[in-house]
C-alpha cells in the first residue's frame, strides 16, 4: 500500500462542482471502480448489530441502486438478516483501490418488495437458485457433505421445472442517511466530503469537507 496514493492521485475535489445529491456522485465514483475493477466493483462491506449492541461486519455484493438506496440480496434467516430485521441500522463501506476511494454509507435497511426479489433470483443461475434452497445460512452443519446432500435432494425436488424463491430468501434496500466520500490524496491531505439528510426522500442533503 506505500506509495499508493502517491501513484493514483487525482486533483483535488472542487466541492462547489460536486452534486447536491450523493447518489449522483455515488453513480459516477462507482461507474469509474466497476470499470477498473470488474470482479471487485461491486463488493461492500456491510455492518450490523445484534441485538446486544455487538458489531459485525461481512463483504457482500451490491446488486442494485436507486435513488432510495442500496440493494442486496440474502437469506432473511442467516446472522445478517435476522440482524437487519431485528435492527435496521446499517452501515456499508466501499473500497476502490484502483481509484484510491472509498464510500461509507450510513443508514437503514427495509425489505425489498418481494416482486423485486423474485425478479432479481429469477436472474440467477440454476446453480444459484439451488443453492439458495440447500444451505441453511449461518446455522451450525455437520460437514460440508450435508450441504452436498442438501443440493442433491433439492436438485430432485426441482428437476424439469423453474427454481422459485424460498420465502426466506430476498433483497434487502439500504436507505442511506450519511454518504462519506474519501479520495487520496499526496501528503496525507486527502479529499473528505460527508453528505447528511434526515429525510433523504425530499432530497435536502447537507454537504460539507471534513479535515481527513
């Protein structure tokens, strides 16, 4: 990592010139990472919290984004989405080292509309569909040859016709409150931007610089 700032930096952020909503500058940052980064674009880190307060944290994939917010998608009974369920504040962190990047989001998770869910399983692949019924997600196994067994009996239960979405399998739309933008930069003086709104869905973002 020495040197890498050095080697990837960019002019200096003209906060004047930036949007005034955070999605827009999200789309452009993340356009250019999934550019250069095609495998790792759109991998993110996701926060929770269980119900005693402890924190944990795990990478998932971004699978969609609108102007409410960020998309993923997983098992509502594994740890992550029980803790989403239980308690919707989130936090999710993208890191882009092709572009010397990052982008912490803080916010609240909701679930996707299950027409939304089962649009976006029907995209996966059977492989994936299956997959979805065999693993029973963050729970204790015996091995991973019961996996194997659990593929098989649902490969069987589901041969000759479509995969449909388990009910507890779906998506997941983190709705941002607080957008940090970070940018590398030489000396450590680095480009901090933080856009902050209490009702993001009227649109009335704060945007101010913060000393990195």
């Amino acid at each position: 990592m020495q040197g890498l700032t050095d080697e990837f930096v960019d002019e200096p952020i003209n906060v004047d010139a930036l949007p005034a909503d955070p999605m827009t500058l999200f789309r452009d940052w993340h356009g250019k990472a999934a550019a250069h980064e095609p495998w790792l674009g759109n991998a993110m880190t996701l926060a929770t919290t269980d119900a005693a307060g402890l924190p944990s944290a795990r990478i998932v994939l971004l699978r969609g984004v609108d102007s409410s917010g960020f998309h993923l998608y997983t098992n509502y009974t594994s740890r992550k989405g029980r803790e989403l369920d239980r308690k919707p504040a989130c936090a999710l962190v993208f890191w882009w080292a092709s572009q010397v990047r990052q982008v912490r989001i803080e916010g609240t998770a909701v679930r996707l509309p299950g027409a939304d869910s089962d649009a976006y399983f029907a995209t996966r692949s059977r492989e994936s569909q299956l997959g979805a019924w065999a693993s029973p997600q963050s729970e204790v196994i015996s091995s991973r040859g019961e996996l194997a067994e659990r593929l098989v009996h649902y490969e069987a239960r589901f041969k000759g016709q479509p995969v449909p979405r388990p009910v507890h399998w779906g998506g997941f739309r983190v709705c941002p409150v607080r957008m940090e933008f970070w940018q590398g930069g030489a000396a450590r003086l680095h480009d901090r931007l933080c856009y902050t709104c209490r009702e993001p869905d009227r649109g009335d973002w704060t945007l101010v610089r913060l000393a990195p």
